[in-house]
C-alpha cells in the first residue's frame, strides 16, 4: 500500500512536471521576443537579428560567414551613442551598414558594402553619432526603401539588451 501511493505520487509529479516543460518550450517557441527572435523592423519588413553587445560579439560580427538567409542581419548595440566605423575585414558577403541613433533613426547607410580584398582594410566612417548598426545583406536597404531619417521599430526581449 505504501509503495502504491508513492509511485501514484511521483506518476503526478512526472506529469505536472512533463507539462510545465512542454509549456515552457511552447512559449519560447511561439513568442516572437524570446532569446533569438530579436527583431528590427522598418514597415511591413522585419529582421530577426542576432545581437552583438559584448566587445568581442562586436568585434567578431558576421566574419566568416558564407551567407546570410534573407531578412536576417545583426543588430550592434553599443554602451552609447558615438562614431563607430566599420570595416569588411574577414567578411565573405556584401552588406548593407545601418547606423541608427538612441531615437531608432537611420542616421547613415552604407550600401551593398562589399567584402574586403586588400591590408589593411579601409574602413567606412559615417561621421555621425550612432548607438546601434545594423548589418543585411547587400542591396536590402533601397529595396524596401529604408532611408536616412527613417525610423526602425526594436522588437527586442528585455533579457537580450541587459548590458555587458
């Protein structure tokens, strides 16, 4: 009898507990703020963007990568507004370079960006305070029309803009 109302016990527990999991795995799947669904959208088109926040994220950005699916990009959020250049060093596709200040607006793009091919690599300089860049592929900024002084909207979870 003992053993019977044990077993009966954990039988509840093992099903509460299979539950809560599946829940869990349910919410992190379907919700669009979750780690990994971070989002930068401009009208009716939205990039789910990989975060760089760490010096080394930062430094390390999209090199060696041989493509980037459509719609995809990474977001660089840095600790304040300032002059931050890019380089193409040890990137492999072309890029469209965004830099966007604290109020979410374009502040200059540098279009379809392209791998570099020489040492040092020259870098682009946008001479304008931003606290964020975002990186997509070449050629997407004029084919959904985003321009200078337009303004993005950050789905980000609250959990992926702790800062480093």
């Amino acid at each position: 009898m003992f053993n019977l109302k044990n077993n009966r016990k954990r039988i509840i527990l093992a099903i509460i507990l299979s539950v809560v999991i599946f829940l869990l795995i349910f919410f992190l799947i379907k919700n669009p703020g979750a780690p990994g669904k971070d989002k930068v959208c401009y009208k009716n088109y939205c990039f789910e963007v990989e975060l760089a926040k760490t010096d080394a994220e930062r430094n390390q950005g999209l090199m060696f990568r041989e493509s980037l699916d459509e719609y995809k990009g990474m977001l660089f959020i840095f600790d304040g507004e300032g002059n931050y250049p890019f380089w193409m060093k040890n990137t492999l596709i072309s890029l469209d370079i965004i830099w966007i200040n604290d109020n979410k607006e374009v502040v200059f793009i540098s279009e379809n960006t392209q791998p570099c091919k020489e040492d040092p690599c020259p870098s682009v300089n946008p001479d304008k305070n931003a606290e964020y860049v975002l990186e997509i592929n070449g050629n997407t900024a004029r084919k959904i029309g985003l321009n200078i002084g337009d303004k993005l909207d950050f789905k980000l979870c609250p959990c992926s803009i702790v800062r480093h």
